[in-house]
C-alpha cells in the first residue's frame, strides 16, 4: 500500500479507521517529548506511539 501523505488511513477488517502513519516517540527524550509531539501534531500526524522494536 502506498501511503501519500500523513492524513491517509487504513481500514480495519471491522471498519474502523486508523492513521496509517505514526510518529514514534519511543527514543525522544523526556525533555523533547512535548515538544516534538506538539510539532507531530501542527504536522499532521495523529498517531504516536511508544513502541520499542525487539
């Protein structure tokens, strides 16, 4: 699937929508976070996670 711009979503097997791009913030630090969130956000992005790739 190709993704045009932060805004497209995917849809779910149930119908529901999600953003089909995130923003991770899981090797900002503490201090950064708000900020760069804030930043995402003015962007477009409106998924952000967390997750630590193992």
């Amino acid at each position: 699937m190709d993704m045009e711009k932060i805004a497209d979503s995917l849809t779910l097997h149930n119908g529901l929508k999600i953003p089909g791009l995130g923003f991770g913030v899981w090797q900002i630090s503490p201090l950064h976070t708000a900020k760069c969130v804030k930043t995402a956000i003015k962007a477009g992005y409106r998924n952000m996670t967390q997750r630590k790739d193992t």
